[in-house]
C-alpha cells in the first residue's frame, strides 16, 4: 500500500515538518531472518528427525551453529547498521 505516492502529498509533509522515508520494496534476500531460517533448515535436513526428541535436538544444533558473526553479516549486508553493545 502506498501511502505517498505524489509529489505533492511529498511536499506537504515536508511543509509540516516530517521526515520521508521511501523504503525499498520487500526482498527476501535483504531479510536477516530468511538467510538465518535457510541456514537453520539445512542444518536440520542433514540430520536425522524421525522422533521428536531427534527433531528438538537437531533443532538445537541448528541454532547453536547460528553465530553472531553470521548475525552481524546478514544484517549488514540487508543494509542495516550493526552497533555492538
């Protein structure tokens, strides 16, 4: 839904004061947490989850292998600064 579509609706809300931000449009591949699901479901895929106690435990593993480096990399290659804390 475009809420400013018109130079003029635009103009207007810089008249009053307010910042417009145009934001790209959705992509899966600048989404930190699609790269972090795909890394976390390949994991899984490699091991076995016939049970569910074999399912929890590779789901375990899977997050575990999710580092804050590879945190830090998807969110800024998605553009998004990283401030450490």
């Amino acid at each position: 839904m475009k809420i400013v579509s018109t130079p003029t609706s635009s103009l207007r809300f810089v008249q009053l004061a307010a910042a417009v931000l145009f934001l790209r449009p959705y992509s899966p591949d600048l989404n930190p947490i699609e790269k972090a699901w795909t890394k976390l479901k390949n994991i899984r895929r490699r091991l076995p989850t016939l049970t569910r106690d074999t399912f929890d435990s590779a789901v375990a593993l899977a997050m575990d292998n999710i580092s804050t480096a590879d945190i830090s990399a998807w969110t800024s290659f998605a553009g998004y600064s990283v401030a450490s804390t």
